[in-house]
C-alpha cells in the first residue's frame, strides 16, 4: 500500500478501501448490486453503514460507564449510558438517512492533460424534506469534496481526479459518504456513474517543425483590414476604424485621412506525425505541445493524422478539436 | 491497519498532514471548526460547575484558566501554551491532588484528576481527534457528578449540558461554512429528545447486577450517624436539615413516638465513647404475619452499610440481612438512593438468653472512669432491687432534678465526663441522657447498651410518606431483662418529652432554636406557603428517588413481574424487543417521513405525473427549470412549434400558481387530458 498516491486528507483511508474494491469479487458484486449508471438515486440497496472508529472508541466509553454504574450502583449514571447508548442507535438511522434519497448525476466534465486534473461535475440532488449535511465526494485519488444540501433542493460539486493516461478516462467508482451527525458511523457508497472524461496527452514543448519555419517575406496577405502591418493612407470613408485617424494632416488640411493596416500570417502550421520524432506517444505529446504553443501564438494551424484531417486555424474551439483528436488517436 | 483505516473517520486519522492538507478545503477534515470551539468551551463551563461542591477550588481555577487562556486563542489574541507550560500545568494538577488531602484512589481524586485533564485536554486541543476526547471526557465528567449525588434537580442540568456536548459533537460534522452554533444546538435537542424513549425501555429492562469489585468512595462529605459516638456527636448532626432518608407505609403510620429508626447498637465502651461493631448474621428469621407493619424505606446515600430500620424489623431484599444485635444491615456501602422493603414484628419481642460473651460484653465499662455514677447505679440497683424499678428511678431522678435538655451543652472534659453531666453540669442532649444511663445499668452489672438512629419525622401531607432528616438524629439506650429480652429506654423522654412527642424543634429553647440553619424546614415549618413549596419539592423528589434513583435489582424484578407476570429470559427478549422497537421505530417514522411534504397541489401532483413520464423518454426536468420552461425546452427539442404548445403551457402556469383549484374540477381535468396529449407527442417526436 506503499506505492500508492496518498494524496488527499484521507488518503490512507480511501487508498485501502480501493484496495478492497480493488478485489475482483467485490468489484464484481458490487457491479451487480450498483450497476453503472449516470444518474443513481440512493437507496437502501446501496448504502452501507458502520461504525467508525470513533464510534467504537464511543462504545468502550458506554461500557465503562456501565461497568461503574454497576460498581457503584448508581442508577443515574445507568442513565447516561443508556442515553449514549440510545443517541448511537439514533444516529444509524440519522446517517443513513443523510445519504438516502439522494440522486447523483453527472453532470459535466471537463478535459484535462495527463497528470494533471480533470474536471467532473456532479449534480446531487436531495428528495423534499429534511436538509442533508456533511456529505463527502470523491474518487480513491482525488480529494473528497463536501457539500451541503439544506436550502438549496440541488448542487453540483466540481471534483478533480489526476488522469493517468491520454483518451477516454473513467476515474472508477466515486465514494459517497457521510459521517453525519456524530461522526459515530459512516454511511458510504460507491457508485459508478459511468464518467468518461476527455484527457489530452500530456504536451512536450519544442520548436516549431523547421520546414514549416515562416518568414515575413513570404506572408500572405489575409486581412487587409488587419492591425498588424502598415499599409496605404487613403481617404476616410465612414466606418473606418476612428484611432487610424491621422489626426495631425487633418490639422492641416480639412480632409480625414486614415492609415490602413493589414495582417499577415506567417504560412500554414501543419501538425502531422511524421514532423516530430520520437515514438507515437512522445510524437502525440510533442504535436500537442506544438498545438499549444501555436494557440498561444495566434498562429493558424492544422492537424495532419493521416486519418484525419484538421484544416488550418486558430482560436480555443479549434484547438480543442485538434486536441480530442490528439487524445484519441490510436485509440478508437 | 488498513482496513481499520478504511471505516475510519477523517476526524480520527492522527491529525499531522502535509502541507497539502493544512491548506484549502481539504483543511476542514481536520480543523475544528470555530462554533464548535464555542460549543466546547460553553459544555465544559456547564459541566465542571456542579463539581463546585465535590472538588477543592484550585481545580476549578485551573479549568478557569484554561478556559480563559482557550478563549483567548479562539479570539486570537494569544498562542497555544508552550509545551513546557502544558508539561507544568499537568505536573502540577497531578501534584495538586495528590498533596490535597483526599485518598489517591478516592472517588474524588478520581473526579479531580478527571475535571483537570478535561480542562487541560482544552488548551491543547486542536485536531478533531482532539475535540473528540474532550467531548467523551465531558460525558464521563457528567456521569461521575452522578456518583456523588443524584438529585432531580442535577438530573435536568446535567441533561442540558448533555446536549451542549452533543452540540459540539453534531457541529464537528456539519460543514464549516454553514454551521452556525444554533442549527447545531437544535439537532443536538432533538437527538437527545429522541433519545429518551430508547434510554427508558433500556433502563427498565437492562438487567442489574451486584457490583464486580470494590470501589473507592466518596470521602467525608455525607453527613449521618457515624459507628463511633461521644457526647456532642448527635447534637452536631441537628445542624443538618438534609434529608436522611424517606419511608412509605403500608397502612396506617405509627404515632411520633414509635418511630425510633434503629440504625446502631453501640455495645463496646472504649475512650470515653461508644463503638458499634457487631456485624454478625442473626441466627434466626422470625416469619412476618399479616398483622404486621410493613413500610419502605428510601435511604439518601450514606457511604455506610448500616440501615435504618423500627424496632423488631427483617427484610427480604437480598442485600440486606439482620444482625445479632437485631438491626438490618446492607452487604455492600449505600452509594445511592437505596430502597428495601421491611417488615415489623408486632408479637416477637426477641427475648431468648443472653450468652455469656455477650453478658459480659454489654456490661463492660472502664472500672477506673465515673466512680460516682457507678456507685449511683450499684445503689440505685441495690434500693430498687429489678432492672425495670431501677429504670424508673433513673427517669424519676431525671425528671425530678433540674436536669435540661439543650442542644449547646457545657463541655465535659476527661475520663469522668458522665458523671461531669449527672452530677455537675446537667444539662445535656439526648446521647448524654443514654450514655448515662447505660453506663449506671452496666455499672449494677446489667445488660445495656446505646442505640443510635433517628426518631420521628415529618409527614409530608402531599404524599403521605415520612421524611426523616439529619436533625432527627437521636440516641436513646436498651438493657436487658431476663423476661422481656432487650428493652428500650429513651431517657431523653424524661427531661424533654416533646422531643419524642413532637420534634426537636419543639423541645428547644428559643436561644437553641435560633443556632439551627437558617433555611431548615423546621424553622420554617410555621410559615405555610414556603413549607407547602418544600414538601411539593419534596414530593416530586420522592418520586424520583422511588422511580428512578432507587431502581435497582430488587425493584427492577417487583417492576418486572408486574409487567410481564413472570420474569424469563425470554419474556425480557420480547420486552427488549418490543420496546426497542417502539422507541426506534418512532425516531424512524420521525425522521423519515415526518417531513413528507404535505398535500401538494394537485396541479403540482398532475405536472409531476407529466414530467417523471417525460424523464423516462429521456427529458429529465432540471430542478432549478420553470415548469413552463422544461415544456418548451422539451417541445424545442422535439421540434413542436410555439404555437402548439403556447396555449398548454399558459394554461399550465395559470393553474399552478392558483391556490384554489379544486382537486376534482373540470379545468384540472381539462388539463390534465392535455398534458396527456401532449405527452404524446412529444414521446412521439423523441422515438422519431
């Protein structure tokens, strides 16, 4: 259990319970008894419940109690037993109560790279009634997240899990669980709500391809009404931008003159396997770094995978695009 | 270790973290959040006052200081103690009660080392493993109050301050943000009140069973007879109005003076004093008659195994046996309300013959001490010739010579004190009048002894029982006749018959009256609406001592029988059951459908018809979606025109907002057909 990421406050604690589930036959059990799903409400099929630590710790305390009410045979403190006694008894139906009912939904993911986190959101949703407290979230190696649901009838909680590979990603089963309101017992699931989150490789970033190196002089003219470059003076006509006004010949004489501007780009990036060297994940990894980098840039640029084909451009929708496919390629 | 860890609560994983989990969101498994601070320090506060009364002061100014020093950090005005304060302060406490006087292994060394390491668990407290010890210290500081006395009064304290720790322990689970002090207190309330059925049927039916090994108990702190008395001892005990014991009779209750509580037999006269030692089981049971007296009697906690009982008495508790020297007697030290059944033999008189041992125990005095009573009492017995002629002409004297009776006597100093009373002084308290008596009866060679106990009480007119109080606390003598067997004298009787026929307070002087405490109810028995307040207290009191106070093996099997006719294993299996059943079940129905929202609307009721059928097509309503919203999302998907759904949704909105559309009526019929319809169509559009 050593070479497990103990990450999280409760990482010893969520890394052997992933061990145990982690045990085929209880994985398999528990596929039965909670099959995957996007939206599971809580039942009593699938909530456990048990004391913790502290509740046992709870019980020793009983015990002594009643090993000195006896001993001293005092019915009052018999009395204080028997209320701790009661308010455990109390508190199972309390806890489990807290979990009950809920509804658990996906409700979103959002990619992210390898080895870094990914977004998942969960919707939990609570029946009418009473309001459900401290109730924990999360995956074996993420960080477990509370919430709350008292006024609100409904809330999604944003998890974030390391993604270990590029692709479709499905974190495993997420663990439920509530040690309210004692922190005696602790009512869990786990529930499988058939995630897949998109993860991109993780990028290498390197220079861009020398073949594909773009000078001015070969710039293509793309927008002549760009900002880049200096281009022509002529005549105001309304609806030219006003800040390329040339104010100071307008002092002069009474007619507006505008400068006129154009952009140019340098030539098409295409991104394709054979460009970057290294086996194919370092190639995935270092044309996703170039993606990257060309985004930054502002730079236009395509995606060449020999099965696919992403024709140049620019801006975050389209590097998204040819991100999915970074991820995927190879693996569908 | 792991799989423990896996049931584990964040709380209880030891609480040294990496830097990772000392910041952000994930710091909340392991803070204690600040209201629960609060809640802590308000629980403690309430559960170390009542040990005001047991405990020396010192340890309550270290639970003071620590408080102070707690709140401080929780105002963020200082630091944590260094650890070599804490080290200090531990040290010193444990010094502290060892040097204060009371016996290490003394119930109250144990409280105070308990209540210390409660306040001192305060300053260091920082994880929730932390909170989670002091919050379990509280309870313990709750019951052992218990230990030292029970009253009704404590009992409805200290289940407030139960529910304040339950508070603190309800907000360690709340999250941080939201939990307030209130929401907490209010779930803690509602807990505990749930609570209360199961700790009843628990109570009743957990069997009760005699105590596993001894105990260390409280310390000096009860007041009551003690087994050795000297002249002065009884006369202290009137200072006392605390309650000594209460009794409930079957029938008829005897007139004042008949009620002599027996409680020792002082037959051993060493020192100057009288000494009660006899222990021994009496040899034979004489059988109760229906014509006997039969009573009840709750006995206040008196540390002692001596028990209060009218003359000629046996009991059939288990606990309690009969002496040779004819008085009841508990196996174990009464530590609490305890509560026995007696009953006393009007025809057995007890004679019997005397052995010798016993002769020449019950006539030994120190020959050297007295010689003037002794040679009165060789005399008197030589003039009057039998013990009884004897008797009469001590009473005689007593009444014909001015002796007086006063709670404030003249000391008698040294060896001849008794005769320092009959020949000097005269003036005395009822154990001068016995001792002097016993002493001349031993002196002319007849059995006598002391007897110490209680006589009279008041008969509280709410209840009907008898309260017996410290200040009836009263010593009187029995010799012994060949004929009659032992016979008791009460030469009190002689000097001052209004204390045997009406009470102390009747037989005082104004000047002895006004050195009785200021409160004591028979000073104040004369003022009619206090007195009347005092025996209602009393009364409810009672009650509490008889129900719950005094619950134990005996009751619990009286208690049981009548419940379930017989008692068997089995029959409590059922009881347990049934009531457990009862109590829980009713915190179920409680918690789980107490809350069921109430008569929806039925338009509300017909939209949600629609919408759980629409979900099964794939069109799940978003919960923060407008009924009117989800219909046109819904037909937008599908590709129905405004224009076809338009009227629907109007319709829709017109009623659901209206509060008075009756269940039956035709517009809901009306819409509810086209929601049907509509239905459909969209079904139809999503299969399409």
């Amino acid at each position: 259990m050593a070479d497990l990421p103990l990450t999280g406050n409760l990482g010893s604690a969520r890394a052997s319970s992933r061990e145990i589930f982690a045990g085929k036959r209880f994985s398999r059990w528990l596929d039965r008894r909670i099959p995957p799903k996007n939206r599971i409400t809580l039942t009593q099929k699938n909530v456990f419940i048990f004391p913790t630590k502290t509740g046992f710790a709870f019980g020793v305390l009983i015990g002594l109690l009643i090993l000195g009410a006896i001993n001293y045979q005092a019915s009052l403190v018999y009395g204080v037993a028997f209320l701790l006694g009661s308010l455990f008894l109390v508190t199972i139906l309390y806890t489990f109560r807290n979990l009950a009912g809920l509804t658990l939904e996906l409700s979103g993911t959002r990619p992210g790279f390898v080895d870094e986190d990914v977004e998942i959101s969960i919707r939990i949703t609570r029946p009418k009634g009473r309001a459900r407290e401290g109730i924990q979230l999360g995956w074996p190696e993420g960080i477990m997240q509370w919430a709350e649901l008292s006024e609100l009838a409904s809330d999604v909680v944003r998890l974030y899990v390391r993604a270990p590979a590029r692709g479709y990603f499905n974190p495993g089963r997420l663990l439920v669980e509530t040690y309210f309101p004692l922190g005696l017992l602790r009512a869990w699931t786990w529930v499988d709500l058939d995630v897949r989150a998109l993860v991109y490789p993780k990028p290498i970033f390197g220079e861009y391809p020398r073949s594909v190196s773009g000078h001015r002089d070969e710039g293509q003219l793309i927008d002549p009404l760009g900002s880049d470059d200096f281009n022509d003076i002529k005549a105001y006509r309304p609806g030219d931008p006003i800040r390329n006004i040339i104010w100071r010949s307008y002092a002069r004489s009474d007619e507006l003159m505008v400068k006129e501007y154009a952009s140019y780009v340098e030539p098409r990036l295409w991104l394709s396997l054979e460009t970057v060297e290294g086996k194919l994940e370092e190639k995935v990894s270092r044309l996703t770094g170039l993606a990257l980098k060309a985004t930054r840039e502002e730079r236009e640029f395509g995606l060449d995978l020999g099965t696919t084909r992403i024709s140049p451009s620019r801006g975050e929708s389209h590097l998204e695009q040819v991100l999915k496919e970074l991820a995927l390629h190879g693996l569908r | 270790m792991a799989s423990a860890e896996a049931v584990g609560n964040p709380g209880m994983t030891p609480a040294a973290g990496t830097a990772e989990e000392a910041s952000g969101a994930i710091g909340i498994a392991h803070q204690i959040p600040r209201n629960t601070l609060a809640l802590l320090m308000m629980a403690q506060v309430a559960v170390i006052a009542p040990y005001l009364q047991q405990l020396s002061v010192w340890i309550i100014a270290v639970g003071l200081f620590c408080g102070l020093w707690r709140t401080n950090v929780y105002l963020g005005r200082w630091d944590y103690p260094k650890r070599w304060l804490k080290a200090v302060l531990v040290v010193a406490c444990l010094g502290g009660v060892a040097i204060s006087g009371v016996g290490a292994f003394s119930l109250e060394a144990m409280a105070s080392l308990l209540v210390s390491m409660f306040a001192l668990k305060l300053i260091e407290m920082k994880s929730r493993r932390d909170a989670y010890v002091v919050i379990f210290l509280g309870y313990f500081a709750i019951a052992i109050q218990f230990l030292f006395e029970q009253q009704l009064l404590l009992a409805i304290y200290q289940l407030v301050a139960f529910t304040l720790v339950t508070a603190a322990m309800v907000s360690l689970n709340q999250l941080q943000a939201t939990a307030r002090s209130w929401p907490s207190l209010k779930l803690a309330s509602l807990l505990v009140l749930q609570a209360v059925p199961l700790t009843l049927v628990m109570f009743m039916l957990f069997p009760r069973i005699a105590p596993l090994w001894t105990v260390p108990l409280p310390g000096s702190s009860v007041t009551g007879l003690s087994d050795v008395v000297k002249p002065g001892d009884i006369a202290n005990l009137t200072q006392s109005d605390e309650l000594a014991f209460r009794v409930v009779v079957d029938g008829q209750m005897p007139p004042p003076s008949h009620r002599y509580w027996r409680g020792l037999v002082f037959s051993d006269f060493e020192d100057g004093g009288w000494k009660a030692r006899e222990r021994r089981r009496a040899r034979d049971y004489p059988m109760p008659r229906s014509t006997d007296l039969r009573y009840e009697v709750l006995l206040e906690p008196t540390m002692q195994t001596w028990l209060y009982a009218l003359e000629n008495s046996t009991s059939e508790h288990s606990n309690v046996y009969l002496t040779l020297d004819g008085r009841l007697e508990s196996k174990d030290p009464i530590m609490s309300v305890f509560r026995y059944r007696a009953v006393q033999h009007q025809a057995d008189r007890r004679g019997g013959q005397l052995s010798e041992s016993e002769r020449i125990r019950e006539t030994s005095i120190d020959p050297d001490a007295n010689p003037r009573l002794q040679a009165l009492g060789k005399a008197l017995l030589a003039e009057h010739g039998s013990p009884m002629a004897m008797t009469r002409a001590i009473l005689m004297q007593i009444r014909e010579q001015p002796f007086s009776y006063t709670l404030s006597p003249p000391l008698y100093p040294g060896r001849d004190s008794f005769d320092g009373f009959w020949f000097d002084g005269r003036a005395g308290f009822c154990e001068h009048y016995a001792s002097a008596f016993v002493y001349m009866m031993r002196s002319a060679g007849i059995p006598a002894r002391l007897v110490g106990g209680y006589l009279g009480g008041e008969v509280n007119q709410v209840s009907g029982y008898l309260m017996v109080r410290q200040y009836d606390a009263h010593a009187w003598a029995e010799f012994y006749d060949p004929q009659l067997g032992w016979f008791r004298v009460d030469p009190t009787a002689a000097v001052a018959p209004e204390r045997v026929e009406q009470g102390l307070t009747a037989a005082l002087s104004s000047s002895d009256l006004a050195s009785l405490p200021l409160l004591s109810s028979a000073r104040i028995g004369d003022w009619d609406l206090a007195g009347d307040v005092l025996r209602w207290m009393d009364s409810i009191e009672h009650r509490w001592n008889l129900w719950v106070v005094g619950y134990d093996s005996n009751v619990q099997y009286r208690f049981l029988s009548d419940l379930l006719g017989e008692v068997t294993a089995a029959r409590i299996g059922v009881a347990v059951l049934i009531g457990g059943g009862i109590g829980l079940g009713l915190v179920a129905v409680v918690i789980f459908w107490g809350r069921r929202p109430a008569n929806r609307h039925p338009v509300e009721r017909a939209f949600r018809r629609f919408s759980n059928a629409l979900a099964g097509y794939g069109y799940a309503k978003e919960p923060e979606e407008s009924p009117a919203a989800f219909v046109r999302r819904v037909a937008g998907q599908v590709g129905l025109t405004e224009a076809q759904v338009g009227p629907i949704i109007a319709e829709l909105d017109t009623l659901l907002y209206n509060p008075g559309v009756a269940s039956g009526g035709r517009e809901l019929r009306a819409l509810r057909s086209q929601l049907r319809r509509l239905q459909f169509r969209l079904a139809f559009g999503a299969a399409r």
